[in-house]
C-alpha cells in the first residue's frame, strides 16, 4: 500500500527535486546548441558571399533550418532532465501551457507557429527577394519571430511570420539565384514599332549583366498614352537586378531615339 502511495506521488509531481537536476549537463547542453547556432549563423553566410554564386541561396536557405533542428534537439533533450513526464503531468503542463499562450502570449506564439510553417514550406528563405504588404527587399534572415528584410534603399524591416496567415507574399526568384526584370518604355504610337522591338532586344541581349541562358522577351500593348514596350530578361545575379534595369533603361532610350521614335511620359497612375 504504501509502495503504491509513494509511486503516485512521484507520478504527480511535476519537477523533479532541485538536487536531482543535472544543472551542469543541462548548461553544456544549452551552451553548445548556442555555439553551434552562432557559428552556423556566421559561417554559413560567410561561404555564401565568397563561395560559387549557385551554391549562395542553398547555405543561406540551410541557416533557419539547422537552427530549427538544434533548438528542437535540444528542447528534447532537457525537457526529460528537468520534468517528471508521466501522461498525467504531460497533460497538466498542456492545460497550463495552453492558458498561458491563450492570453498573454497569443500574438507572440502565433508567430512562432508561423515561423515554424514559414520554415517547412519555404515561402521565403534567405537571399530571396520578396514583397509583403509594400515591402520588397531581400530575405536576409529568418527568425523563429520574423524575418529580416533590406529594401533598396538599405532600410532593414522585420515582419513576424504571422503575415503568412492573412496576407500575400510574393517571391520574385523564390531560391533562384536570378529573377524577372521588367523595363518599359512607352512610345508616340507613330514609329516603326518592328524596329524598335529589335533595337530594345538587341539592347538587352548585349548587356553586361545578363543571364544568357534565360529568354528575353519584349512585350508591346497599345495603350492611351502610346504603345508601351515591356524588356523581360534576366541578370545573370538577382542583386544585379537595379543596376540591369539602370542599364536597359539608358542604352533603351538611346536605342529608341536611333530607331526614330519619340518616348510619351506615362503618368503615375500607369503600372509599368
């Protein structure tokens, strides 16, 4: 009978006794899965930017899910160091876990969830160029809270994962180590529009900064205004993307003032 008593109470119990937990063994654990989480953050990195261009978003894309996987490894581990798990405490702790996160933590663990999601299905990752609600820029960390992107204008902006839930994400290279680039031009509707089509593909196909192995395209459509020309190509780097849109744009105008055309301003109101 008393056996029995005392192995009820020591299901009951939810922690073990303080001189029962391995205190040191659990500092070596968390501090080891800190250090490998800071050298993998700094390394990886590291051999992104001077290593081949094609292997850069593959160890970027590698950093939030080697972090995922040793944070979780070492939860698992120190969880069973610390807590007397039994199917009745493992209850307890959800019940009151469950109304902790229920309300004070709704939002932040929303995130995390998220976080998680964000990491298995990969809607971004690291080195990918992204627009959520306005803001495009490159994906240059991904969090367990948020991720960490810089706009062109070098501004860095942290957005929580939870904007996966409710809004749009839209992924220009979506780990490509290229993307689309869109130039237009609108034009006075009377040119040859057949030479002019030539001069901007020649254009693009002689730019220092493309991708040869992709197509380039130029798109016409008769709008109000004139006849708007759309250059899609592809730069050989997608951080090359601002400086091959510079380029098409220069050597364009040139091409289309040689082809005797007459560029129209489009108002801010036109999409390009």
């Amino acid at each position: 009978m008393a056996a029995s008593l005392d192995t009820q109470q020591k299901a009951a119990k939810l922690i073990y006794d303080l001189q029962d937990i391995p205190f040191n063994e659990i500092g070596l654990i968390l501090g080891g899965t800190w250090l490998a989480i800071v050298l993998t953050s700094r390394l990886f990195p590291y051999l992104a930017e001077r290593g081949p261009s094609q292997l850069r978003l593959y160890l970027l894309g590698a950093v939030p899910i080697i972090r995922m996987v040793l944070m979780v490894v070492a939860i698992l581990w120190v969880i069973p160091m610390v807590f007397n798990l039994t199917f009745q405490n493992f209850l307890v702790i959800s019940g009151a876990m469950g109304v902790a996160i229920g309300f004070a933590f709704k939002d932040y663990v929303s995130s995390l969830i998220a976080g998680i999601v964000a990491i298995v299905e990969r809607p971004y990752r690291p080195g990918d160029w992204v627009r959520i609600e306005g803001d495009y820029g490159e994906v240059r960390a991904v969090g367990m809270r948020a991720i960490e992107i810089c706009t062109p204008d070098d501004d860095i902006v942290h957005i929580p994962h939870d904007r996966i839930w409710k809004n749009n994400i839209a992924n220009s290279n979506d780990g490509s180590r290229t993307l689309m680039c869109v130039t237009s031009f609108y034009v006075h509707p009377a040119h040859d529009a057949a030479r002019v089509r030539a001069a901007l593909r020649d254009v693009a196909l002689t730019s220092a900064y493309l991708e040869y192995k992709r197509p380039v395209l130029v798109m016409l459509a008769q709008t109000p205004l004139g006849t708007r020309y759309q250059v899609k190509a592809y730069p050989f780097d997608l951080r090359d993307q601002f400086s091959f849109i510079s380029d098409i744009t220069v050597r364009g105008k040139q091409a289309i003032a040689d082809a005797g055309a007459t560029e129209v301003l489009a108002p801010g109101s036109v999409t390009a």
